[in-house]
C-alpha cells in the first residue's frame, strides 16, 4: 500500500467463523487538514502513544506542503501541542537513538514532506485536542485533532437512529415513573375533594 494512502473504510468480515455474525464496515473520518496561501498542514492521526515513569509520550502523523514560492525552513519549534486542559507541549526535534521526532530541513517550493512529531513528558491523562503550526512569529494554524469531541452525537455515529424510549431504559423508566406519580397524585386530590364537599354538605 502507498504510504499516501487514506484509507476511508475498512470492512470486517466474521463469516469465517459459524457465531461470528454478519460483515460490517467502519467508514474513517475524513483527514483534518489546513491550508493557506503559504502552506498545507494535514493530519493523519497518532502514530503511537506510550507511557514510562508517569509520563506519556505521543507521536502524531502529519504531512507539510510548502504552498509559497520561496523556500521553507521547517524544524521541531514550528509545532505545538494542547491537551484538554490547555497545557502546551513543544515538539521534539529527531533523535537518532529513538528515531523519534522531527528533522530540520528546508522544504522546495511545492515540495511535501510526511513525518511523524513527537510530543514527551505529558500527564498519563493528557489528551491531544490542538495541533499548533507556527509558520512565523506572526502568523499560525491550528488544527482541532480531538478525537473526543461530539463523540455520542447523532451526527458522529454513522447509521445511527433515534434512541426508542422503553420501560427498560433510563429514559423509558423515567418517564413510566413520573406517569405513574401523576396518575397517584391525581387521585389522591379527588378524594381530598370528595372529603372537602362531604364537610361542607354537613
């Protein structure tokens, strides 16, 4: 496979095996990607992640196209990561012991590079949501990579329907409770009723 490959579905097929049940498939999102008239920033997702001594390291893949027609010195110090708390995470520039990170170059115009950044020393619950590319000291882009956001919304889940309010979900029971407490309530303020025009009759 090309390693410019994106892979927009992947089917599972479990006819192999007698309970395994019928095939499905899992379409992908599309890539989270940026452009301007200076560059093209695109996001094919984490690489790995791991965790050592309580601190987390994340590797992030991603491809840098040098739109402009001048030359374009890229390095570590152009990225920036943010978990969901804010705290700001600079990339790392390559090791060649871990063969981890980002080299410095300089990018032809129109040229593209794909590499992996390397991001260390996160909190184990730290979770990636902004991708910062600083293409001077003026100008940058941010990528929102939040794999989290909207999860559980009916336009995230594909093929999703409406949620069927029954006796043996929360909703259903709920509800069933609160129309039974009406229905109690309602009568128990008609014999009040009844007592009330009883005394008054006598």
């Amino acid at each position: 496979m090309p390693r410019e490959t994106i892979a927009k579905s992947l089917t599972i097929d479990l006819s192999q095996d007698s309970s395994g049940g019928e095939q499905f498939m899992q379409r992908f999102p599309d890539l989270v990607n940026l452009s301007n008239d200076n560059v093209t920033i695109l996001y094919y997702g984490l690489l790995r992640s791991s965790i050592a001594s309580q601190k987390k390291t994340l590797e992030l893949d991603v491809a840098i196209t040098n739109n402009g027609t001048d030359r374009m010195e890229l390095d570590a110090t152009n990225f920036t990561l943010k978990d969901q708390w804010g705290w700001v995470y600079q990339s790392k520039e390559y090791d060649s012991s871990t063969r981890k990170g980002i080299k410095s170059m300089v990018l032809e115009p129109n040229a593209t590079i794909r590499s992996a950044l390397a991001f260390v020393s996160l909190s184990p619950q730290s979770r990636p949501v902004e991708l910062v590319y600083r293409y001077s000291d003026q100008i940058s882009m941010t990528l929102n990579i939040d794999t989290e956001a909207g999860l559980g919304s009916q336009d995230k889940c594909l093929d999703s329907k409406e949620a069927e309010e029954t006796d043996s979900s929360l909703a259903g029971s709920i509800k069933a409770t609160k129309a039974r407490l009406a229905k109690v309530k309602k009568f128990n303020n008609s014999e009040e009723n009844e007592e009330a025009k009883g005394h008054d009759e006598l």
